[in-house]
C-alpha cells in the first residue's frame, strides 16, 4: 500500500484498535490530535475526534446488577418493540454506534413489565458517557435500589422520568394524549407526560436491570428553530 492509499485509507476508516473498549477513557498525548479534537468538539459538543477512532460496536462492561443476569425472561411472548432514535446532523459515528448497541438484555426487563401491565411506563438506567473522553461510567448498579437490596431487579417507581429513554404501549400512549405537539421548546415534554402518565391511570418506573448510556452536552450544535430552554 502506497504513503497516499496508506492516508486515503485512515481517513477513511479512522477506528483505532482497543480506544474505548470496555468503556474506558480515551485520553490524547499528541499535540496535533489535540487540536484537531479541540476544532472538532464544537460540531458536536463532545470530542467527535475520539468518537470517530472508537470502534462502533465497542464492549462494554455490565451495567447492572449481577442478580439481572439470572433472570430468565421468555423468548416469546414479550411481543415486538419498535426503537425509534431521534436525532438531528448527528455525528456519524456517535450515530452508528447507538444503532450497533441496540443489545440483548436491556429491553426484555422493559418489555416484560408491558406485558404485566399496559399502562405501565418503564424507563432504563441513564449511565453517563464522557462528552471529552467517551468513557462509559457504570456508576453504582445498586443506586436505584439502595432502600431494596433485597430485590435489585424489582422496578422502582418514579414521578418523573427523562424525555428520551421510555418504553411505553403505543395504544397507550395515544390513548392518553401521546406528546403535546403544542410544546415546542426543548425540556418540558419529559415533565407533562410523566405527569400525564400518574394522572390517566398508568405507572411510571425505572427497571434496574435496563440500562442506557448517554452522552450529556453542554451546549446543543444545533438549533431548535430559533427556541431553547
């Protein structure tokens, strides 16, 4: 392979071997990474540089409590689940790695709460990915749980819930109003609907055993047509 294939090529496929895996911090020593990384953080309000070197289909270590890997949920009858991403010029990588870890084990706990009652809303756990070095921090699997170690898999209920990490029955969900097209600005959908849910009869909850990593940015590299909160 020529110097130019060898440039053409990185540029490419820009992945790194082992950067990130298992979660862990990527953290630059070169000077001229770094102010390639430091240019390219505003387009995406994290470090679009090291998301770019990082495998899309990184491990990572388990989130949850160990006693969520014992649980048997069943093969068939938890019924189909439509995923829908929501998002605006996002960076590709960051984009294709959120597609390649649609995983096993983190929806059936979701799914199978449904099951037991339509009008439940379940949300997973938000574990925090590093805007500047993409780490995955797991954080304390028991948190959620710490009044009930007895029974770490059992769902927590909760007033209020994050706009983007809910599963909910699609009947329900319209049945109830589904989102308020009203609500224009950024930030207050997530409140009135967990508000909505606790008023119609339904149940709002967190599964232990469900997690999602997310990454929290300062600022928004976009605009939400001239509104914000």
């Amino acid at each position: 392979m020529s110097p130019n294939d060898w440039r053409l090529y990185q540029r490419l496929n820009p992945v790194q071997k082992g950067w990130g895996e298992r979660g862990v911090a990527v953290h630059l020593d070169n000077d001229e990474d770094k102010a390639l990384a430091k240019e390219q953080f505003k387009s995406g309000a994290f470090d679009v540089f090291i998301s770019d070197r990082i495998s899309p289909n990184r491990t990572l270590q388990d989130a949850r409590p160990y006693e969520c890997s014992k649980v048997d949920y069943p093969s068939d009858g938890l019924g189909s689940a439509t995923i829908v991403i929501i998002y605006t010029n996002e960076i590709w990588s960051a984009l294709i790695r959120t597609i390649w870890s649609v995983t096993t084990g983190w929806l059936e706990p979701l799914l199978a709460r449904i099951v037991d009652d339509l009008r439940d809303v379940i949300c997973p756990v938000i574990d925090v990915i590093s805007d500047k070095t993409l780490e995955f921090f797991a954080g304390n699997p028991y948190y959620v749980q710490d009044a009930a170690r007895k029974a770490p898999t059992r769902a927590v209920v909760s007033p209020t819930m994050a706009g983007g990490f809910f599963a909910i029955d699609p009947q329900y969900f319209f049945e109830i109003g589904s989102y308020d097209e009203r609500m224009e600005i950024w930030g207050g959908e997530n409140l009135e609907l967990s508000f909505r849910v606790w008023q119609c009869g339904g149940r709002l909850e967190i599964h232990p055993c469900s997690h999602v990593g997310h990454i929290f940015r300062d600022y928004h590299p976009y605009s939400f047509q001239g509104k914000d909160t």
